[in-house]
C-alpha cells in the first residue's frame, strides 16, 4: 500500500529551524510543511508591505530558506507554505533568488495567491461581523486587509504542475497537508469521506509542529516528555487506506503518544463533530489513537460531512494603543508597595482625566495569571518581589502614552523603592471574521524556476 510521509518544519511564524532541517535530513521525508500564520499576521504583513512592496511576507523566510533549501534538494523533498502571508509573490521572487545564489537550478517555484480580497471589501460592508454582530461598516475606516482562509486547491494544481515547493497566503492550516494527500491519493469529499476526514485530521496535529510531539504537554512530574531541550517535530505516514501513523525521528527529543495526540486533536476545535475547514466539515468524534510502538501513533476514524458553502475572512484593522508600564519592588512589604503603587495610578488617570477604553493592573509573581481566583486559595506566604505591571487601551496614542509616562514617574514619586521602571506604547491591530460565499474566491498560480547552477 502506497505511503507519504510528510512532516512539520514550524508551527507558527518564529519557530525554532533545527528540528525542521533534522526531519529532512533523516525523516525519509516526501513532503514538509511550514505552517506561519496566525490570525494577525497576515494583517502585520500587510502593513509592512504598504511600507515596502518587495516585503510583507515571513520575517524568517530569507534565513529558513539559507538552511533548508540545499537539504529539501538532496533529499528530495517537496515543501508546502503558508509564509508569503501578504505577499506570496515576493516570497517566491525572493525564494528564487536565494535557490540560484546557492546553486540549486531547476528548482520549480510555485505561488498560490486569490485569498487576499481587501480591495473587494466594499461588497461586504454589510456583512456581519462573528464575534461582535456588528456590521462591517462600522470599522470601514480603519480597515487593512482581508484574506481568505482558502482550501487546498491550489496547492493541488501546483503540485499537479510538478511544483518542488508551494508559497502561499491565507490558506487554512490542514490545507497545507490536504494538497499533497489529495494530490497523491486522489482523495475527494464524494467518493472518499472517509480518507478526507483523516486528511484534515493530519493537517491538524501537524499545523503546531513540536505541540503533538510534547511540547505543549508536558508537565514535570505530572506528564514527563524526555530532551525538550531538543524536541523533535512530527512527522505522519499516511497510507492510501486513510489511516496514519503519527511519530518522529529516531534519536530527537519529545514524545509522541495517545495522550499527545488526543491533546492537540482538541486544540483550537470549535465543534470535534463538525470542524468546520475550506477542504471539508471534519468530524473527529470517534477518532481513535492507538499506541503502535514507541513514539508511534496510529490514528483512524475520522470521516467529513460535505463542506461549508461560505469560506471565512480575517479582517484586519487598528484597533487601538496599548499603553504599559513596569516597575519592580522588593523586601518585605514588595506587595503593600505595588499595591500602593497600583492604587496610585488609578488616582492618577482620573486626577489628569487620560481616556482608556480598558486598565488593568497586574501583580506579576503573585496574581498576574489568575487575579486573586487562586492567589486567595494558595498559602504561598508574603513575596519579597513584585512586579507591577500597568496597561491601558486607549483610542489616541497620546493617551496611551500619558499613562505610560506615569508609571516611570513612580521612580521618584514613590513608593519607595521602585526600580526597573520601563514603559512603552505599541500600537495594536486586530481581527475580526465575516464569511463570503465561496464562488467569491478564486485562486491564481504562478511558477518561476530556478535558472543554472553557479559556476
């Protein structure tokens, strides 16, 4: 029965290169997917691309792409990524020329773009907004981008047009693993529910790379997982059958196991009976993992019910401004001291009238992660440090700004003791989601290929 082994080379935009390069060199691989994108960044993207058009794609691809390019060539492995983020073209060009610099020739380039709709936003203004149920019109006027989460048809078609690597935008996170299985196997909702239903579920526990192999689960003591100092990423082998086998490569740190899996299967799901993906509504209510040797995993019983009819859109806006402030205080009475020091400031924002939409100050150390739900619970004695940590988010800057400034002023304005003081302003883009139909999107590839090896 035919196999495919694909692997995965990072599970968000600043992930780690080592365990990626480890799984091309010694994971027999077919494919590697590097999956980049969070909900913001191809909104980050955008706005670095007003800035520079030959940018707005993955900070990191100029340095992953040093390291792996001659490796995906020696061993022959084709990858798949989300990294053009706003500007896939670019990604490719850049791709390209990073391929010839380092001799590879004949390397085939393919960039799937269609998912970014921002200048078709106009049409849309009075769809509805998912996580608020406002119109879209209200934010018209700080928009900045909108990209489709889209299937896996491009990559489909450019792998189909013996593609050796696939850059594309705002594609759904499993896509990057459905376009190869559906290229190889020939899967399809009709006549394979079945097959397609494990196609996601792949996807799925690939798209966090280190995650499914330990990373988020372990707990010492409680879950060990040995050598995360050195944890290795996952790769599946996927038979024709459907079924797979989740592991990694021999030697790396981690662990794979039942619970691992069981762990990322319910990550991020809204609904385990009906996840909803542009390729197809996944259903992993009856999955089951069975132990099938040591950091081996196989994985069956995943099936889909048909697909969604809408495809979901990011759209990014500015939001506001985040205003923050550090100050530490330590010795006895550390958290009578922040608490004065917190109390202080609020007297201060209504005393000099700055405009926050949202404050909040935290003790970090003693109840910055669960306010007083456990710190009240917990006999954890009186802290000999403590650090205060104020933010606000304000519509201005200016604003955001002002109440910045007044946490440095603590420094000589008491109570005793400050130090460390830092402030800062960022300014913060958001995302919200509306659905278009799905004939609305269509995609587009290009190819370039690699031109002579250097003499």
């Amino acid at each position: 029965m035919k196999t495919i082994r694909i692997g995965s080379g990072a599970g968000y935009a600043g992930d780690r290169i080592e365990p990626a390069m480890e799984l091309i060199e010694k994971g027999n691989l077919d494919y590697i997917i590097f999956e980049c994108l969070a909900e913001r960044t191809v909104a980050i993207g955008q706005q670095d691309k007003e800035k520079d058009s030959e940018k707005g794609y993955n900070q990191l691809l100029e340095y992953r792409m040093k390291k792996i390019l001659p490796l995906l060539f020696h061993n022959h492995v084709k990858m798949i990524t989300n990294m053009g983020a706003a500007n896939p073209k670019a990604a490719a060009r850049q791709t390209k020329k990073i391929a010839e610099e380092l001799g590879i020739a004949g390397l085939k380039i393919a960039c799937v773009t269609g998912d970014d709709i921002t200048d078709e936003l106009e049409q849309y203004m009075d769809n509805t907004i998912l996580e608020n149920g406002k119109k879209l019109e209200e934010l018209r006027d700080s928009l900045i981008s909108a990209n489709v989460y889209m299937g896996s048809e491009g990559i489909q078609e450019a792998l189909a047009g013996q593609a050796d690597i696939v850059i594309t935008g705002r594609v759904s996170d499993p896509a990057l693993s459905i376009g190869p299985l559906v290229h190889e196997f020939g899967w399809s909702l009709e006549n394979n529910p079945e097959q397609m239903g494990q196609a996601v579920l792949v996807g799925h526990l690939l798209e966090c790379a280190g995650q499914v192999t330990g990373g988020y689960y372990a707990d010492p003591g409680i879950k060990d997982v040995p050598d995360l100092y050195k944890l290795g990423f996952p790769l599946i082998e996927v038979s024709e059958d459907g079924s797979f086998i989740v592991t990694k490569v021999e030697g790396s740190g981690g662990l794979v196991s039942v619970d691992t899996c069981k762990e990322q299967t319910i990550y991020e799901i809204h609904n385990p009976k009906a996840y909803l993906t542009p390729d197809a509504t996944a259903d992993f209510s009856n999955v089951v993992f069975t132990q099938a040797g040591e950091n081996r995993v196989l994985a069956r019983n995943a099936t889909t019910h048909g697909r969604p009819e809408t495809l979901k859109v990011s759209v990014g806006y500015k939001d506001c401004f985040i205003g923050e402030g550090e100050i530490s205080y330590g010795g006895e009475t550390a958290l009578e001291r922040a608490r004065m020091a917190a109390d202080i400031i609020e007297k201060r924002i209504e005393l000099t009238g700055i405009r926050l939409e949202e404050y909040r100050a935290d003790f970090i150390g003693y109840n910055s992660l669960y306010g007083d739900l456990l710190t009240s619970k917990m006999n954890t004695g009186t802290p000999t440090e403590v650090r205060l940590h104020i933010s606000g988010r304000a519509i201005e800057r200016s604003q955001a700004e002002l109440l910045a400034n007044e946490v440095e002023a603590l420094y000589t304005n008491g109570p005793a003791g400050g130090g460390g003081a830092e402030k800062r302003v960022k300014e913060i883009v958001s995302i919200c989601s509306i659905f278009v139909p799905r004939e609305a999107v269509q995609y587009q590839i290009e190819y370039l290929e690699t031109g002579n090896r250097k003499k």
